[in-house]
C-alpha cells in the first residue's frame, strides 16, 4: 500500500472516533501483542478456525509462500473500531486481503493488519489473505525445516490471533519437494506427487494455541510403532545405525511409560488425536511440546553404548518432559504468558515423577535435588534473580521470562507444596484443575482455588513469597548445650539480600554421631524456630542442613564436618551428602567456610568416596570444573593443572563404573591445560583408542579435534581437516565445517567471524552460534577475545528480538562465563551505567551471566597460595 492511502485511511480513523477511543486504539495498535490487546480480543472472539497453505521451494533462497483463510465467530464488534490481526513480516508481503468475501484496502501498521469494523458482522466472520511467510520461524535448512513458534512467533510466520487463550483449530496443506517427508499437528489425509512437488494435506488439528501450532518437512527417515494400542510416528535424521539399534526401542518405551503415568496420575486420557515427533540435529530447545508433533533435540534421544547415567536420566526426563506437556500446557494453557511457569513447572515436576517408572532403579530424591537445586541457585544467587511469576505487559517481551527460576526453582516449590497439602490432595487437586479447564485456558489463581479445599494451608498467602517474589532464604542457627546435651536449636531465616522474609517450607537437619544419624523435620515457618525435637539429645558431631534435600536456600556448613573423623557416617545417606557438597559450594561463592582451591581439593578427596553415585560423582565434577575455569586465577591453574590432570587420569583406571571412566575421561579433556595432558589426547584422538573401559563417540572425537584446536597443539589444522573426513553424518560434518572459522589460529579469521554475528540472518543456526562462542571466548584465547564483550552487549537488545527464547541468556552466558578479570568485570558494569533505562528484563539477563564473573572478580583477588 502507498503512503496516500495510508494517510486517508488514518484520517478516517481519526474522524470516526472519539478521542477516547482513539487512544485506547493507540494503546492495543502498539506493536507486538499488547495485554490490554489479548484482553480486548479475549471478549470479542471465539471458535477461530485457520485454514493454511504453504509453498516451500527446496531452494532456501526462494520465499515461502502461503495463503490463508481465517474464520470465527465475532460476539461483539470492536469498541475500538478495529480489530487486529497479528503479522510481524514485510508489508509488501500481504496481497488480497478481502473480509467476509469483500476486497478490503490494507492497512498494515505496528505489526498488525487492521480490518474495519464496517467489513466485519456479529457472529461468523472470515478474512482471507496471501502472505510471504517469515523466514526466521521456518528454521529452514538446505533440505529439511521446522516451525517453532513460541512464544509469540506464530504471528512472523502468518497472519493470526497471536495469543495463548484464543485457541484455534488448523487445517493444514503444504506443498513441498518430492521425497520429503512432513509432520504437523493434524494426521495425514493425502498426499498427491504434483511435478517435483508434492502436495501433502492434514487433517484438522485439535484446538490449540497459536504457539503450539507446527510442521516439519524435509528429507526424514521414518519409522512407526504401535505402543500400548496407540501408533507412533517418528521422524529423524540420526545415520549411526549403533545409535539407531540402542535408542529406538528405548526412546518408544519411554514414551509409552510416560503416556500411561500421566493417564494415570490425571484420570484424563490422552487429550489429542494422535501422538507424533521427530527429532531436528541442533534443535535450539531440548524439546518442544506441540500436541500431535513434539520436536525434540536429536542428540538428546540418540544414545550409544558408552551413555552415561545423566545422559539416560536426561533423554528420560526429557521425553517425560514434553509428554506432560500434552496435559500441562496443550489441554490446560495458560491465559497469558506471563504464567508461562506453570505449564513448565507441571512438565519438569511430572517428569521427575514419571522417572520412578522408566527409571527405577534411580534415586528420585538424589536425582531432583542434583537436577534442580545448582540449576536455581545460579540464578536466584544473583543481582538479577526474579520471582517464577513475572509481569508481561507486551507479549514480544516472554521470552525473556525462561530460565531455570521456571524451570528448576518452580518445580523445587511446587514439591514444597506437594508436601504441605499431602500427595493424595495434591493430586486429588490438579485432577480437578485439569478437568474444569480441560481445553480451555487458567491462571496461577484457578490452580490455587483447586488446591485450597485440600488443605486448611492458606495457598494464596504462602505463595506470596514463592511465586510472587524474588530470591532465596539465608539460614543460621545456634545450638545450646547444657551437660553434654542440646538444650536448644535455634534456626533462623532471612532473605539472603537482608530482608525480613520468610519462606515457609519444611526441611529436615541430620545430627550425625559415631553411630548414627538423626533426622529431624523442621517445619520453617517463622523467621525464628526452636527445633524442639533437638532437645534432650547428646552433642552430634556435626550438623547436616537440608540432608533429605527437600528445602530451598542458602544452607549454613557446620565446620565440623570438614575436618571430623566419622565424616562418612553418612554413608547411606547419598541425598544428605549431595546436600553437603552443593551447601559448601554455594557458601563458597559468598567467600564462606572454604577458598575455591580449598574446596577444589575437597571435591577431589571426595571423588573415589562417591564413585558408587554416578550422580554426586557427576555434581562433584562439575563443581571441580566450574571453579578450575571461574574461580582459580591463570597463575593457580597453571601451577594446579598437570597435577589436576595427571590425578583425574589416573582415576579413570581407579573406578570400575564405564560411566564413571566416561565422566572423568571428559573432565581430564575440559581441563586439559598442559602440553602433557594435551599430547595424550592427541593420541587418543589419532589412534581412536581410549582408555580401558571407556567408549568415544564419532561426537566425542570431534570434540577431542575441537578442544585441540583450541589450545593451538601444533598441526591442529590437519587435524580438524581428517576429522572432518571421518564424520559420516552430514548434519554432524556441516556443523563442524561452520565452526572451522572459530577455530582458526588467526585473531584476524576468528575477529571476521564474530562481527558476523551481528546481522541476525548469521545468527539463525543458534545451536551453531553458541558453539562457535564456546570456541573464541575459550580461556586459551581470552586475551585476544576479551574485546568482543561490549560489542556482544551492545548486539543483546535485537538478539532478543530476533532470537529464539532461550539465546539472549545462552548469548550472554557464552560470552560473559569464561571471564574473570577486573577489566572483564567493568566492561559489564560500563554498558549498565551508560544505560541507565535499558530493558529491565535483559539488564537482569545480564546481571544473572555476569554474577560468576563479578564473584570470581572477589575471589581470584583474594587467592591463598596453593598447594597440590
């Protein structure tokens, strides 16, 4: 449309309302989706029903196109005198816009296509439009591509009511290449050969949220099954035939277990029509939950024999994950985003439970606790922590609500509340939450009034400080003794920024003596409590804090236990001392009870203790790693390093467990510093013999290629080349042929590189990008990489607007995690200060990546000497 037109028709529209009007028209037209937009929408619409057409070149570089018809029901005219319809494209895109069968002039403004409320009709109204599809939701790649649409990115790919409570049915035609194969939500009806196109038509869906609308199409493998009475399909891209034999069966199993324990724990069978899923290499999320076509990461489900037990526990939970999903979010939704958490905390929750079935010789406790608790800590720890429930005004900004307060704090609390109202009120609660608002749309307050009449708890008043609020409890306590006995156990909580919080919760504290250990359960629900229960007991050795793993906060360490001679009375008791290891690394981050080398050397003793607890043994790992590259200077890691890797080599021989040998073998990689440890690699890498017991991956020696190349080891280019010659899988060769500019040995090739990240066409292959950081903000090139940082801040705001949920804060953390330095640590504070009124949700994006960075700042200034 040209700029006379548009100018005559906004006259008009000025003319022909009032000056209220006019401005409540100003306040929905914004761009993006507006609150005051879905409410308004919400009361004028309902019964919407899209009709879609898709043609898709097999060249990338040729526009997809597509026509649409959109029907529903209209209970009331638009007071504002227009109703909007949501497109994020290009104008010069929309052709032929006509309403209820009539030609209508387009107005495209802010985002939105504007249709006057003389062309529409109470009750059954329809608009149809031709329109160029967005490209960046297509997720397009050279003969395959995939829709991901949340949380508000339906409307960048075509025309629609772009909101999660205006649920919607989708008939769905595609036109693509012959001998690809195509996915959506709807079963296929027909598929005709046109040419070398073909056309493939589905059924319709069931109503679902415009976010949970999808298709993939490409060149897929396939294959069916029929689990428990229902067919499964799936469709991949995987060549390992090793993985392929060890993971379908496995992957089908799991699903189907999912399946029946979630008919069974809601009373609600399967809610949709059929139950499909394909798995997408470098998919950006683990998974996806769109009913009837679940996406997932493919490297997560394709397994081989050398898959530890995080990597099993992980394809579980996910699959569990998104299988949940299908009641908590696609049957029940919520209204607006910004309850985003409760669909995500029900499917994190129900796939722990779930775990106990297809899992079960698992710890649950020692497993939630270790999946959860480090996760929420690294963000409600830090200056840019937010409560699980957070405001939204404009539906653009939900993807900065993700992150691990939703995904790991929710879940924590939400056990906390199980405990309180009691499993059976719990269950008999959400039953009845999932029943009235089955295919319809709720909010935190309806789940509350579900669960109330469970309980004489006031659920309202104690989620205040949970869900409502930001951060974490800080514990202290004081024990009394009177003639060798406790006389009294006080327990104190306070929020950990100082305020007079309180967070009712129970927990349980262990008193551990040479003999035995007791349990106490200590119901927190004051400021100040006095643990009756200690009363009358002798003096215990040692105190244990949070030791079923069932509290939430920052624990206090009795010194105690560090040095005491009975330190592993709590030897049948893997939770409480998971519990112990995770208290003594938080306390450490504060400048607490030990140094970061000290508790290094502390995890390392505690290695071959735990080598029976793949995953304490794992947490031990990963707290030994984080503070070898975050909280040791250049100076210790240097001193530490060969001694470090010589130990942790000689380990793999000491530990019978494959997955244990696994573990350690890729702890010895990451931290590989010296020449030494790096000449074994290479001999690892170029004879493809790994140690004894340990099993590598076509993955695992591309990794050896890269983490080489990385420290520069002498020919490493020949290296990546031959490497590049073994990978068999395409998708896999692709992928390491883009990072080949990151790991050039030239600052010159890898500085080019990165500025191309500034343009978003660049950045569409997240999952790339983000590896493609991991190699040029490596400690090994630090020095010559520390410059990319204010540029990386400055390029955040249309990051997050043009990526997908997650990358903004996977940007940051890529780019700030590897730092250390004061100067590293002003970079981040500068771009805050020159920023005074940046985007409160990216500024906490930045304070959460930053956090290590600004506590290792304290930490590496304040070393003592080391000793190995």
């Amino acid at each position: 449309m040209g700029i006379l037109p548009r100018i005559m028709l906004m006259a008009f529209l000025a003319c022909s309302l009032t000056a209220g009007a006019q401005t409540t028209l100003d306040e929905l037209g914004v761009p993006g989706v507006s609150r005051l937009l879905a409410m308004s929408r919400s009361a004028e619409l309902k019964d919407i029903r899209y009709e879609l057409n898709f043609q898709i070149p097999p060249s990338r570089v040729e526009q997809v196109t597509g026509y649409e018809a959109v029907r529903f029901h209209l209970d009331k005219l638009p007071s504002s005198g227009y109703l909007l319809l949501d497109f994020k494209g290009a104008a010069q895109g929309l052709s032929k816009l006509s309403v209820n069968g009539n030609e209508v002039k387009q107005l495209y403004k802010n985002e939105h296509i504007w249709i006057p409320r003389e062309a529409l009709q109470m009750g059954e109204n329809s608009v149809a439009v031709h329109f160029t599809a967005g490209d960046g939701a297509l997720n397009r790649n050279p003969d395959f591509l995939y829709t991901l649409l949340v949380p508000d990115r339906a409307r960048t790919l075509f025309p629609c009511f772009d909101q999660p409570d205006l649920k919607a049915v989708f008939t769905l035609s595609l036109m693509i290449p012959t001998g690809w194969k195509a996915i959506a939500n709807g079963g296929v009806h027909s598929m005709v050969t046109v040419g070398d196109s073909a056309m493939w038509q589905f059924w319709p869906s069931d109503r679902i949220s415009t976010y949970l609308f999808s298709f993939a199409a490409g060149k897929f493998s396939e294959t069916a099954r029929v689990v428990d009475r229902r067919t499964m399909r799936f469709l991949y891209r995987e060549t390992d035939s090793s993985k392929l034999r060890l993971s379908l069966d496995s992957v089908f199993r799991i699903e189907g277990q999912a399946l029946a324990f979630m008919e069974q724990y809601t009373g609600i069978l399967y809610p949709f029509r059929k139950f499909d899923f394909v798995a997408i290499p470098d998919f950006q999320f683990g998974g996806m939950e769109h009913a009837g076509a679940i996406q997932y990461q493919s490297r997560t489900l394709f397994l081989d024999s050398g898959a530890t037990r995080e990597q099993r526990i992980g394809r579980s939970n996910l699959l569990s994950h998104e299988t949940a999903h299908m009641w908590f979010g696609d049957l029940v939704t919520m209204k607006w985003f910004n309850d985003v958490w409760m669909k995500e905390v029900f499917a994190n929750y129900m796939a722990n439970k779930i775990s106990s079935v297809t899992l079960p010789d698992d710890n649950f406790d020692l497993k939630f606790l270790i999946g959860h608790y480090p996760a929420a800590f690294s963000i409600d720890r830090t200056a840019g922590t937010h409560p699980i429930q957070q405001q939204l005004d404009n539906l653009q900004e939900a993807g900065s609500l993700y992150g691990p307060i939703i995904y790991d704090k929710a879940p924590i609390m939400m056990r906390q509340l199980e405990r309180l109202i009691g499993p059976k009120g719990f269950q008999a609660g959400l039953r009845d939450y999932l029943h009235e608002y089955a295919g319809g749309n709720a909010d935190w307050d309806d789940l509350i009034s579900k669960l109330q009449p469970y309980t004489k708890m006031k659920v309202h008043e104690w989620s205040k400080v949970w869900v409502k609020e930001a951060g974490r409890p800080r514990f202290s306590y004081r024990l009394s003794l009177a003639g060798g006995k406790i006389s009294d156990l006080v327990v104190r909580q306070k929020g950990e920024d100082g305020s007079a919080r309180v967070w009712p919760q129970v927990f349980d504290i262990a008193l551990v003596y040479p003999d035995r250990v007791d349990q106490l359960t200590l119901n927190m629900n004051a400021a100040v409590v006095h643990v009756a229960a200690a009363a009358g007991k002798a003096k215990p050795q040692y105190v244990v804090f949070n030791s079923s793993g069932l509290g939430y906060g920052l624990f206090p360490v009795d010194r105690a236990s560090l040095a005491s001679t009975n330190q592993w009375a709590l030897n049948g008791q893997p939770v409480a001392r998971a519990a112990m290891y995770i208290n003594l690394y938080e306390n450490m981050l504060n400048g607490d009870v030990m140094t970061p080398v000290e508790l290094l050397g502390y995890d390392l003793g505690a290695l071959m203790r735990e080598r029976k607890e793949e995953l304490t043994f794992g947490l031990l790992l990963d707290q030994i790693g984080s503070i070898y590259w975050h909280f040791l200077s250049t100076q210790a890691r240097s001193g530490m390093g060969p001694g470090l890797s010589e130990t942790l080599w000689t380990m793999i021989d000491s530990v019978d467990a494959p997955n244990e040998k696994k573990l350690l073998f890729r702890a010895f990689t990451n931290m590989a510093g010296s020449r030494a440890a790096q000449d074994t690699l290479y001999q690892v890498w170029k004879t493809k013999q790994a140690p004894p017991g340990v099993r590598l991956t076509e993955d695992d020696y591309t990794g050896l290629a890269t983490t080489l190349a990385v420290w520069d080891y002498p020919g490493y280019p020949k290296i990546l080349s031959e490497q590049l010659g073994r990978i068999q899988n395409k998708d896999r060769r692709d992928r390491l042929q883009y990072l080949l500019p990151s790991l050039s040995d030239s600052a010159a090739v890898r500085d080019s590189f990165f500025m191309t990240f500034g343009s978003a066409e660049a950045r569409r292959k997240e999952a790339w990008v983000l590896a493609a950081l991991a190699n040029l903000h490596h400690p090994a090139r630090a020095g010559a990489s520390e410059k990319y940082l204010p540029i990386s801040l400055d390029w955040l705001a249309d990051i997050q607007r043009t990526g997908d949920v997650f990358f903004p804060q996977s940007w940051l953390q890529a780019s700030l995690g590897p730092y250390q330095t004061a100067e590293a640590a002003e970079v981040v504070r500068k771009f805050l200060r020159d920023h005074p009124d940046y985007n409160p949700k990216l500024r906490a994006k930045i304070l959460q990546a930053a956090d290590n960075l600004f506590r290792a700042e304290k930490l590496v200034a304040g070393e003592k000497p080391y000793q190995w």
